[in-house]
C-alpha cells in the first residue's frame, strides 16, 4: 500500500513479463514517469485483468512496472484504495479492508 503512488496497481517486473502484459500494453506515448525520493521513475502501462476475491473485486485495470529497473514489490495505489474503507495498524505493519 501506498498512499502517494496515484496509480491503480504496480506489479513487479517478473509478474509483468510473466503474464505477457507486453501483448496489451499501452503505446509509448503513454507510459507514466513518477518522481520518487530516488528521482524520477518512467513507467510502462499495460492493461491487465484483476481480481481480488477477498474484496469481490474484478476488473480490467492498468497496471504499472517500472521501464528500466527491475521491481520486486507490489503497490496498491489510491486508483484502488479509494474505492474501499480499510483500517491501517501502522506500529504493527498490518491493514485491512472494512
């Protein structure tokens, strides 16, 4: 979870290129570039079918992954968390959906 990442979903490059996102990603011209505390990111954006059981959540989104250096996280960004009430428990790294 990350409450200053704007976009939907960041997925890490292994799950990108794993799933063949490359076969519905998004022209050049409208990849993403992020300024981060590192600098600035550019991002590539594909269109990805996900699916979330635990919220009942199924939708075609876009997702991210960083262009030129490899990622190995994942983050939820406020495109999703918007959508949901959810309860952080910061001292204990835990969250969840209301």
């Amino acid at each position: 979870m990350d409450t200053a990442y704007p976009g939907f979903l960041m997925i890490p490059t292994q799950a990108y290129d794993e799933a063949f996102l490359s076969i519905t990603e998004l022209p050049e011209d409208k990849f993403g570039v992020y300024r981060t505390v590192v600098g600035l990111v550019e991002v590539k954006r594909a269109w990805a079918h996900v699916e979330i059981p635990d919220v009942g959540f199924v939708e075609d989104v876009i997702v991210e992954t960083p262009r030129y250096v490899r990622f190995d996280r994942t983050l939820v960004g406020r495109g999703l968390l918007a959508r949901y009430e959810y309860l952080l428990r910061g001292p204990a790294s835990q969250g969840c959906i209301l």
